[in-house]
C-alpha cells in the first residue's frame, strides 16, 4: 500500500456526515460483522484534507496544512498557490499544477511521488 491508499471518510456522494468514516458493515453467514471500515485510494482526499486543515490541527504534524479559508480575508492568490506546493511537498505529494484565481474553480494537478 502506497501513501495514496487508506482508510477513507464520507464524501458528497455518502450518506451520514461529510469527513465522517466510510463505514460499510460486511457480515458472515450468522450475521457477525468481520470488516467496516473502507480502504481505497485515498489521493484526493488527502489533498482536500491539506487544504481545509489550518497549521497546528495534525497532530504528528504540526507544521503540515494550508488553511484555505483563510484566504476568505485575503486576496493574495500568489501567495497561496505557493503555499498549496510547499504544504502538499511537505506531504510527500509531487505538484504538477495550481490553478487558484478569483472567480475560477480551484484545480490542483499532484500526486505521490514513486
């Protein structure tokens, strides 16, 4: 398993609360629970999670997360386009593109790096 595999959370797409565990009961025959929790590719929430998580909020790491609401008060997009590569390099992740302008959907080309 590579740093993009892992216990996932709910997304839009789930039901029950957005950021929640993916739970998805599987029982044997006499109805006894045996796994629950989902494991997938979890890259793009990775890097969801690093753009909401203010610095100070990972435990084990304290110095990882870009606080993108933050930029609400600012209009210095510059800045946080730097901001997403340094804290997603941090991460281990390899930032191919950051698109992030005012009126524009925000899109981020990264992945781990082999």
């Amino acid at each position: 398993m590579g740093k993009g595999t892992g216990i996932l959370l709910n997304d839009t797409n789930d039901q029950g609360e957005i950021l929640d565990l993916k739970i998805e009961p599987v029982r044997n025959a006499s109805g006894k629970i045996i796994s629950g929790l989902v494991v997938g590719n979890s890259l793009e929430q990775n890097k969801a999670l690093l753009l909401i998580t203010q610095p100070g909020e990972f435990k084990f790491r304290p110095d990882l997360g870009v606080g993108i609401e933050d930029l609400l008060l600012s209009n210095d997009f510059l800045e946080y386009r730097h901001k997403i590569r340094q804290e997603f390099e941090k991460d281990g992740l390899y930032v191919k593109r950051v698109d992030l302008f005012e009126n524009k959907p925000v899109k981020i080309e990264a992945d781990y790096e082999s």
